[in-house]
C-alpha cells in the first residue's frame, strides 16, 4: 500500500460517517486526509461498492516475480553491488530500461537495506587460528580471573574529526541546501596521540604521546616505567598486562624489563581490537569529547578536554565492560576465529 492509499479501516469509517451525513470536510478532518481523498473513497464505494481501490489501477508494475527475485538473488551475491549497477545488469538481461529507484524498490520490499559496511581487521588464516586458540584457553575464565587483567592501548584523537555516523533530517531535494550540509576537515586539522590502562577497579591517567612516533625506547621510558610498573606493584599477585603486538609493545627493550620487574604479561592474539576492552572506552571517549560545549579549538585544549572527560568516566562503565569479557571469548570461538560485533 502506497503512502497516499487508505486502509480498508479508514475506507468503511469515512463511508460511515458519510452515511450518518457528516460532510467531505468533516470527514477528511477526522481521518487526516485531503478531501478530495475522502471523497473519491466514497464516490468509488457508491460506484463499484468497492473499499479498496480496483484492480489495475495505478502505474504498471516494471518487473514480473522472477525478475524481482532475480534483483535480490543480485544484491545477497554481491552486497557491495550499487543499485544502477544492477539496473544496467537488469536491462542488458531483459532490453527492458529500469531505473536505479525502482531497483532500490524492489530490494525494500524484500527487506533489503543499504546500511554503512562493518569495518572490521583484516584477518588472515593464522589470525583466526591464533585469536581462536587464545579464546578456547580463555573460555572457562570467569570475571574473578578477568578482575585480573589491566587493559592498555594507543588512541589517535582528532581535533576536528569527521563522524560518518551523523545524520541530517531534510526533506526530498533538500540535498544540497546549506544548512543540511556539513563542513569537511581535512585530516581532522590534526590530532594527539595518547596511552591509556584500565583495570576493574582502577584507572590510569590518559598519557600524551608526543610527535614523533612511539618507539620501544619511548614506551619503556614514558609507559612502561612510570605506569606500568607501579600499577603491577602495587596490585601483584592480581595483576596481569595486557597489549597488543604492536612493534615497540614485543621489542625485546620492552619484554626484558617488564620480565626483570616481574610483570605477567598476557599473551595477545594479532588484530583483536573487538577482545581489547578499552577500544570500547576510547569509543566512548571519542564521542563525548565531540559532545563537549565548548569545543576544543587547538590541541592542547584537545588534551585537557580529553583529560577532563576520562577522568569523568565512571567505574562502573569500565566494570560493565569487563563483565563482556566472557561473552567476547565465546563470540570469538562461534565465529570461528572471525571477527566479532565487539
């Protein structure tokens, strides 16, 4: 049913109110419609005795049932396919022209969507063999073990990032009109790079990481030395590291003195940001730094706001992450390896 048709309901209403000798205004009045909609609902029921509209009437249908399931057949094979993409494809097969709009109808009426993708990691053959192995021997942790863990990671945050996931309400047409549209930052106008660790019951300050990149020696002198090991000292025995495999994390700088200090460190599967809870967080973090009144104009505002909102972040958000951590493991092992909705 179309946007402009009206339901049976409203069809038998209207021609009851009729009947009772209310008027085509009234009518249209009660039931939100045009009065002209009102009135060639009645005028057609007197006619043909009919509450729906008759059979034939309208634009004919471009397409015959086969070649609507041949339309979906092409979208579910191929998700990344655009709707000319498959009209160009249509009218080659049949040398019947079909526009992009009436393909995109016929993918809605069966349910299908065009949504942004899932970004995920690449992953190869050894990735999900080794992130399936690290969840197998995981599985049967409990939150008390997890309690265990001190999350850590890198974050990139950009000044003036560009969200792909906003949206703006306009009406048809209404595409290119200046204030449904949003100005682009180039490169975000820069950013900062920061380290961060979370633990059950406890957080570390975000850490600034200065340009130029973070080298094993920067990470031994600037992380490891004066957050890392105190957090270890301070919690041990129920202290284990985690981060990732990035290269100055597994120099050998880094793994001799964590091991001289007597640090556990937490063997990690490669590309696993869904199993790392912190990425959460930074998400989380992400979005309220965007959300902040004022916004930050330069850099070191960045960092201070940035400062300002983690320390913010209650306890219990970071709890609640942890708490996932089983959920995470076994959505690893279903997916075989592949990655998560994490």
């Amino acid at each position: 049913m179309g946007p402009r048709a009206v339901s049976e309901q409203d069809a038998v209403r209207a021609i009851t109110l009729r009947n009772e000798g209310r008027s085509y205004g009234y009518i249209a009045g009660i039931l939100g419609r045009s009065k002209s909609v009102v009135e060639r609902v009645i005028k057609r029921n007197e006619n043909y005795g009919l509450t729906t509209r008759r059979p034939g009437q309208g634009r004919k249908r471009m397409t015959t049932a086969r070649e609507d399931r041949r339309i979906r057949l092409a979208a579910l094979k191929d998700p990344f396919i655009t709707s000319q993409a498959v009209a160009d494809e249509h009218t080659r097969a049949t040398h019947q022209p079909i526009s992009a709009r009436t393909i995109r109808n016929r993918l809605k009426e069966a349910g299908i969507k065009a949504y942004r993708p899932w970004k995920v990691m690449p992953l190869t053959a050894a990735h999900r063999v080794s992130r399936r192995q690290f969840a197998l021997r995981h599985r049967r942790w409990t939150l008390r073990d997890w309690r265990k863990v001190c999350f850590s990671d890198e974050t990139r945050i950009s000044l003036r990032g560009n969200d792909d996931r906003q949206r703006v309400y306009r009406r048809r047409g209404e595409r290119y009109v200046n204030k449904n549209s949003k100005t682009k930052t180039p490169y975000g106008s820069g950013s900062i790079m920061c380290w961060a660790a979370i633990g059950y019951n406890y957080r570390s300050p975000l850490v600034l990481l200065p340009p130029p990149g973070v080298t094993a020696l920067r990470y031994k002198n600037e992380i490891l030395q004066p957050y890392v090991v105190p957090l270890a000292n301070r919690y041990r025995p129920n202290f284990c590291f985690q981060h990732d495999n990035a290269r100055p994390h597994t120099a050998r700088l880094c793994t001799d003195y964590l091991q001289q200090n007597d640090v556990l460190i937490m063997a990690w599967p490669p590309n696993s940001p869904d199993v790392n809870i912190i990425e959460n967080l930074f998400d989380v973090l992400k979005r309220r730094i965007r959300n902040h009144q004022p916004a930050p104009r330069n850099l070191e505002e960045l960092y201070q706001v940035a400062c300002q909102v983690w320390d913010n972040i209650d306890q219990n958000e970071i709890r609640q992450l942890f708490k996932s951590c089983p959920a995470r493991c076994q959505a690893v092992i279903s997916q075989r390896g592949h990655s998560t909705r994490y």
